[in-house]
C-alpha cells in the first residue's frame, strides 16, 4: 500500500479514505505528501460510506480512493450494489482517480455476504483503474511472513516494483514458498473453511455477549474478525474516563483485557474488539468487559 501511495500521489494530490479506518492509510498518504481526506460512515449504516458523502469528498485533486472490504476496525463489507453505486460516483466525479482497495479479509466473511471485487462490480473505464490489494496475512494467518501483492495497470506495477527495489528490496525466499504452497495447495482451502467456522462462532459468542453489556453496542460484521463496539456511554463528560483511550488503558490495567481504542481508526468513542482468539478466552474476556462496566457511571 505504501508503495501504491508513492507511486500514484504527487505533493498536493488528495486520498480519499472511508471512516473508520486501518491507521496506517492517513499516514502512508501524508508520506506521500498527499491530502487524506475523510468520508465519515455511521453504525447505523453498517459502517458503509453513502454514495452522496463520497460524492461531496471527491474533486480535481482526487487521485487515490481507498476501499476496504470487509474492512479493519469495523468487520463492514461493500456488497456488488453498494460497489456499484459507489462506483457510478467515482466516475462521474474523478475520472482519473484511482481506486485502491484493500481486500486482505475477502476470504473471512459471515451470514449472506458475499465478497465481490471491485474490478467486477465497477464499469469497464472505471475497472481499468482499480488497484487490488491482498497478502496472505488474514486469510491464511500467516501474519510473519510479510508477503502482500496487487494487481493493477502495468505502469503502476512498475512504478512499485522500481519503490520497492530501493527501499525493501524483496520478500524473504522462505516466506514465498511458504505463501505459494498457501496459494495453490488443494489441503489449504478445506483448513481455511474450519477458520471460517471457528470465526463464525465466535464472531455470534461476541455479539451475543456484548448484547448482554450495557453501553457497549455494535453493529455485526459482514466480515473479518473484529467487532467495532460504541462505547460512547462510558467516556466523555460525566463519565469516569475522558476518552476511548483511557478507557481502553483501563480495561488492560485493571481487567487485563485488551481492546484497540478507536481514535486512531478516526472513531472516537468506540472499541475494536478482535475475536481471533479461543472460545473460553471470549468469554472469559466478556465476564470481565462486562463487571468493569457495571462499575463506571455513564455520561
């Protein structure tokens, strides 16, 4: 992703980024010298951007759009309409923009989403534009091996490749063998299914038992494995933390449970909660999330 940011942006240029967020994509376009410029979303709306926040966000000096489906922090995934919609957008108001999206969780969804790439979704113009991000990191939870690809126009590739050979060089020779035999052995996607189970079961654990907490609320994700809790009720004037980052510090001070604040995601007020761990562990981290906050008073 760096490296697309270093190839496609010139200083001035703008990167349109859906909140919330990965951290790392405000700073990857400031290294750049480009603009991030924020298109906010809503619990309500599944975490999913409106075509006409899009639209208001988008102008002459748009060159990169991000997508990030399902997405990190908030597990929201863009269905084929939504792209769609979306899509019609990104053409009409920046042409010549690009449209970067990070699909490294499209293998780790749940219920009656089905993941669809960008490249099918959006018109053929459109589609000759779009810049697909992956790596086995999530899908084959090989997050050491460090091995990440995209596809996209020949003239970028190039541009990366000639960034990346100046400042990372390559990859290691073992961590590509080992994501080869992830790629193309036919055992792997029988064990990536027994993940998906795993996380489908723990993704309803979750839910269930933050339905049981007062003030915390989310919306179900269509994938990935975290849940984006609204802690809101917990943080702010009246309440006994000033902000989701004292609240998470205290929850691994006190309750050794460790969440993400959302403030670095561009969510105040909210908890990543990863479920990328053992049922009992869920659990266990439940019971505890759920006696800290019968103790705090509420804003």
């Amino acid at each position: 992703l760096a490296n697309l940011f270093l190839s496609i942006c010139d200083p001035g240029d703008q990167v349109v980024i859906p909140a919330p967020y990965w951290v790392s994509y405000p700073d990857m376009a400031g290294l750049a010298e480009a603009e991030p410029v924020f298109v906010p979303s809503t619990r309500a709306d599944g975490w999913r951007i409106r075509p006409e926040a899009l639209e208001a966000a988008l102008g002459e000096r748009t060159r990169i759009v991000v997508l990030n489906s399902p997405s990190n922090p908030t597990g929201a995934g863009y269905g084929r309409a939504d792209l769609e919609a979306l899509g019609e957008v990104i053409a009409a108001k920046a042409p010549h923009a690009y449209v970067v999206t990070d699909d490294i969780y499209r293998d780790l969804v749940y219920g009656d989403f089905e993941y669809v790439s960008a490249m099918q979704a959006f018109g053929e113009a459109l589609a000759q534009r779009v810049i697909v991000v992956d790596g086995v990191s999530k899908t084959f939870a090989m997050t050491g091996y460090r091995i990440g690809y995209f596809a996209g126009p020949s003239d970028v590739v190039a541009a990366a490749s000639r960034i990346q050979s100046q400042t990372t060089s390559g990859a290691a020779t073992l961590s590509q063998a080992a994501a080869l035999v992830a790629l193309t052995d036919p055992s792997v996607p029988a064990e990536v299914a027994k993940m998906q189970e795993a996380f489908t079961r723990r993704r309803s654990l979750v839910l269930e038992g933050l339905a049981q907490i007062p003030g915390a609320e989310a919306a179900a994700p269509d994938g990935a494995f975290y849940v984006f809790v609204d802690v809101s009720r917990h943080t702010g004037q009246g309440a006994l933390h000033a902000d989701d980052i004292e609240l998470a510090q205290w929850l691994l001070e006190q309750k050794l449970v460790a969440t993400v604040p959302g403030t670095p995601f561009g969510a105040p007020g909210h908890l990543r909660m990863s479920y990328a761990t053992d049922d009992a562990t869920l659990a266990e981290g439940l019971s505890r999330i759920g006696d800290a906050f019968a103790s705090l008073p509420t804003a």
